[in-house]
C-alpha cells in the first residue's frame, strides 16, 4: 500500500488490534454488568463503536465546503485508520451475534457487505471520501437503535421516553440512509471506482432500504398504540 503510505501490515495490525479491542470492551461490560444479557453488553460495546467512528469520520474529512471530494481518490492515512477501525469492529460483531446464536439473514447480509466492502476499499486505497462519508451516515443513527433496546431491559417500555427514543432513532435514521444514502451511493457507483465497491455500495443501500420499511412499521404501530381509545361515554353518545 504506496499511494497513502500505509502499508498493508499496519492495516492488518489496526484490524487486529481493534478486533481484541472490542472484544476485551465486551468482555469488560460483562464484568461491570454481571446481571444484564448478553445483548446488552454487545449494544454497550456497539455503542462505543458508533460514537468513535462517527468521530473519527468527521476528524478525516479534509475540506468540510467539500466533504464528497475529491472521488475515487487514494485514501488518506486517516480515512484509512478509520475505515480499519471499522473494520475490526464488524469482525467482532459479526463473531458475537454468531455466538449468541443471533443469525438473522439482514444483520449476517450486512455483516457481508461491510466486512466486503470496507476491506477491498483498504485492499483498492481508494475510495476513502466516499466510505468515510457513509460510515458517518451508516452509524449516526446507531446510538439510538441501542438505546432504545437497553431502555427495554431497564423495564422503559411503551413510554413517551421510549416512543421519543424510537421517533428520533427513526427520523436519523430515514434523513440519513434514505436521504443521503442514496447520494452517496450514486457518487459512488457512477465514479471510477472497482466494480466491487460499487457492488457493496448498491448491497449496503437495499439492505438500508429494507431496514427503513422495518422501521416505519414499527413508527407506526408504536403511534397507533398511543392514541387514546374512546371512552365509555363517548361509545354511549355515539350509540
């Protein structure tokens, strides 16, 4: 790895190291939280994850008049650390929800097209302004999702805190990948880039877009839940 002068042994040893990173993470949340499932330790882990990687996309970006450029460019050592540090963590959540026997076909598709695409993106060294732009799309929302599943095993459930968690997860979540998402992978398709990054770009977006559908079913049923039902009076008078 030449052009951004990060050779290839020190991405194996930042994917490494961040691997035993997160897990040591997990193993510590277990430790502090001995009565709380093995979900939530994860989520805790993953939470951490999201807020440093969003941190560290916005601490790549050059030129903030113009995050999105330059395209198809070789990858700066920061987009690159980044983009391993991402990388480790996909490694280790994809390994954990395996050992907790959690094998849905939409988290091991994502796990795929991640793991896939960030790694032939640190392979290429390009396309790092684009991978980093939506690392930062793909985990602003991530905070939330967790939230509001470690809000359920403190016993918040169905209460105007959930419902606010759920709404603000679901609008970051929608302004994001279904606003931006679908930019980004246009721009990424349609520049010079390898063929296979533009193959996990188009992957991570559907699986993106199935996800949103989920989660306006969910908005909706949570809404429908809270609206008030007509009193015995009122049943009365209409009668």
């Amino acid at each position: 790895m030449e052009e951004s002068g990060v050779s290839g042994g020190t991405v194996v040893s930042w994917v490494a190291s961040g691997a035993v990173l997160w897990s040591t993470a997990f193993v510590l949340v277990r430790a502090f939280f001995p009565k709380r499932s093995y979900d939530f330790c994860n989520r805790a882990v993953s939470t951490m994850h999201a807020i440093a990687a969003v941190c560290l996309a916005c601490l790549s970006v050059d030129d903030w008049s113009r995050p999105v450029s330059p395209l198809a460019a070789a990858s700066s050592p920061r987009q690159m650390r980044a983009l391993a540090f991402t990388l480790s963590y996909m490694v280790y959540d994809a390994a954990c929800c395996h050992l907790n026997g959690d094998v849905r076909l939409d988290n091991t598709v994502h796990h795929l097209v991640s793991i896939v695409g960030i790694g032939a993106g640190l392979a290429y060294q390009r396309c790092g302004t684009e991978m980093v732009a939506t690392l930062f799309v793909t985990e602003i929302s991530s905070p939330l999702l967790h939230l509001r599943e470690i809000l359920k095993e403190f016993g918040v459930k169905d209460s105007d805190l959930n419902l606010l968690v759920d709404v603000l997860f679901a609008v970051t979540f929608s302004v994001a990948r279904m606003g931006f998402g679908p930019y980004l992978t246009y721009v990424t398709v349609t520049a010079d880039n390898p063929i296979l990054i533009k193959a996990m770009a188009s992957g991570l977006q559907l699986v993106s877009a199935y996800w949103f559908l989920r989660i306006l079913r969910m908005v909706r049923y949570k809404l429908g839940k809270k609206k008030p039902s007509p009193s015995p009076a009122g049943k009365v008078a209409a009668s």
